[in-house]
C-alpha cells in the first residue's frame, strides 16, 4: 500500500519523521494525553523512542505514523497512524491516536478520521479499517461511535496496561459497504458540527 500526505482546509496529516521531535515534545505535556494510552512522553527521551519506534515501523510497513497538524497555527497537535495493515486481505486498523487536550472536542479529530477513511477506502480500495479502544476510555468510545463505527464487541482480558492491570478492548469497524453512508454522515459532522 501506498500512503501520502492528507490534509483539507482544517488539518494536515503529515507523514512523521525524525525531524518532528521537538514538535511533538512541545505538544505532549499534559499527563491526560496517557491515561489510556500503551504509551507515556514526558521528556525528549520518551519522545526520540516514540518517533524512532514509528519509523522501524513505517520501515518494516507494518504501520505508517502521521502528525496531526492544525492548518490555522502550523503547529503539531497529535499523532495517529495506520497500523496492522495487511495487503492480501485489504484491511488495516487507525490508531495510536492523540490530539492535545485543547483540541478535544473539536472538529479536528472528524476531520482526520474523514481525510483517513475516504483515503482507505476511495484510494486504497480496503474492505475494512478497525479502530480499537481502551473499556475504560469512554470519551475515545463516544468519539468513535460518533463518527459511525460499528461496535463489534469486546476482546476480554486483551492487554496488560502500563500500570500493570488488565485491558478489555472495545473493537469497532468500517467495512467498504458501510463507507458511502458513513461518508455522508462526517460530511454532514464537518459542515455542521464542532464537535468530534
């Protein structure tokens, strides 16, 4: 697969490089980021093993790691990727998804998932994109079902947190038969809603 820079009038989803550490360390210090997340950045060394990790990824193309980038102040607000992906049976999954808190509940987190679906499924002509979340993490819940993913169920007992203590996920997805409905839908959410 194939993957490019995105971006409309709101946001850019850049492919990330090594040359985004200082971006992303001056965009990854409020602790709410992490609670839900596999992951903690708190100092430029947690940041280099972020950005280092996503390229061996993007090397091996077994993911591909964006920054998210506000089109208004040019500067990086979070980061998100593909991941997952897999070439024979034309699917693959969104996640390791963060946005700084003052984005939240913006229209900044539909617009990328908008900019990735409609590349998934229009360009790369995939069956199925899947997004995956914490049993705990009820905002990233609402968020994903607000943009129309189907709840599949929840995998029991799927990860270890950082802290230690036993993950459930909650699995969502949108399967290329779902994505002319779900298309109309976001573009409704853009023209008519500030809120993700």
């Amino acid at each position: 697969m194939n993957f490019i820079a995105l971006e409309n009038e709101t946001v850019l989803l850049r492919p990330l490089d090594k040359g985004d550490v200082q971006g992303i360390l001056e965009a990854v210090n409020f602790p709410e980021i992490w609670l839900h997340m596999s992951t903690t950045m708190e100092n430029i060394e947690d940041v280099n093993g972020f950005v280092d990790n996503a390229l061996a990824t993007k090397e091996k193309k077994t993911e591909f790691p964006f920054v998210i980038i506000d089109k208004v102040s040019g500067q990086i607000i979070g980061s998100t990727r593909f991941m997952d992906i897999d070439d024979k049976h034309k699917r693959l999954e969104i996640g390791t998804t963060w946005l700084i808190p003052a984005y939240w509940r913006t229209a900044i987190n539909t617009n990328c998932k908008y900019l990735l679906l409609q590349y998934c499924f229009e360009i790369l002509k995939l069956q199925r994109v899947q997004i995956k979340t914490d049993h705990e993490n009820y905002r990233s819940q609402k968020a994903i079902e607000r943009i129309g993913a189907i709840k599949e169920g929840v995998l029991r007992n799927h990860m270890i947190r950082k802290d230690g203590t036993i993950r459930h996920t909650v699995m969502y997805s949108i399967t290329n038969e779902d994505w002319p409905e779900i298309k109309t839908h976001l573009q409704k959410l853009l023209v008519y809603s500030p809120v993700n």
